[in-house]
C-alpha cells in the first residue's frame, strides 16, 4: 500500500551550472532522496521529492521548492548538490511543522536565508485574505 505524502520537494531537472551544459537536477535529487532517507522515517514518510523541467528560475540555478497542503510554497534558487543537501533537508524538517508553511528570511538554515526567489501563500490563506479585504 502506498501511503500518501504531506510534503514535497520539486527540483529543476533543466537547470543547467553557468558556462557549462551540466544539468544537475537529477544529482541533486538522488543526494537528496539519501540525505532524507538518511534523516529518518518520519522526514522520509512525510516527503516526497521530485523532477520538473522548469520553475522559471533559470538565470538561478539549480531551483527547488518546497509544497505542502494548505502551506505556503518556496522557491529557492543557487542551489548546489555538492554544498547545500543539509540545508534542504534541515528545512524540510523545519516546513514540516509549520502549520501554514510561513517562515522568515533568518529563521531558514544557510543558503535558504538569502537564495529565496519566491514564498507564496497557500490558496487558501490568500483567499482567508482576500475576504477579510473585500469585507
Ligand atoms: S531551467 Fe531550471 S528553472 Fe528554468
């Protein structure tokens, strides 16, 4: 029986390092499915990570984000296989329990503090907001 995931990472499998024609999105992916397997069962049962062509972050790569049901997505951008694993797995843990998935800038580990290329509000916080406006 599969069980559902609460969480997911996705990662650009297009991006490609500066000057080279490196795609390593399927790397980082595999360091990744490791380092959370490697972390546990309850970070591993609870996330689920994943390829996608593009998240519009090319001129950052590599691009990575972070969904969870009724959270608030990330992405984040100059992501590195070989230095940044222990900071995505470090804030999965963290995403994990935020209720709605909001975080600042200082309370994400390393790079995530400063590589952050969006935070969306879950639809249905944004339309929580919305009402309250148009009331
Ligand atoms: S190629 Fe990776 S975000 Fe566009």
């Amino acid at each position: 029986m599969t069980m559902q995931k609460n969480h997911r990472i996705t990662i650009c499998t297009s991006c490609k390092h500066k000057g080279t024609e490196c795609r390593p999105g399927y790397e980082l992916i595999d360091a990744l499915r490791a380092a959370i397997t490697a972390a546990g069962d309850a970070l591993s049962e609870d996330f689920e990570v994943s390829g996608v062509a593009c998240m519009a972050g090319c001129d950052r790569p590599c691009t990575v984000a972070y969904h969870g049901s009724q959270k608030a997505t990330y992405l984040f951008g100059d992501i590195d296989p070989n230095e940044d694993i222990d900071d995505l797995v470090t804030f999965a843990k963290q995403y994990a329990y935020l209720h709605d998935g909001w975080s600042s800038s200082f309370e994400r580990p390393g790079k995530l503090r400063t590589s952050t290329l969006a935070r969306v509000p879950s639809a249905i916080i944004a339309m929580e907001t919305c009402d309250v406006r148009a009331s």
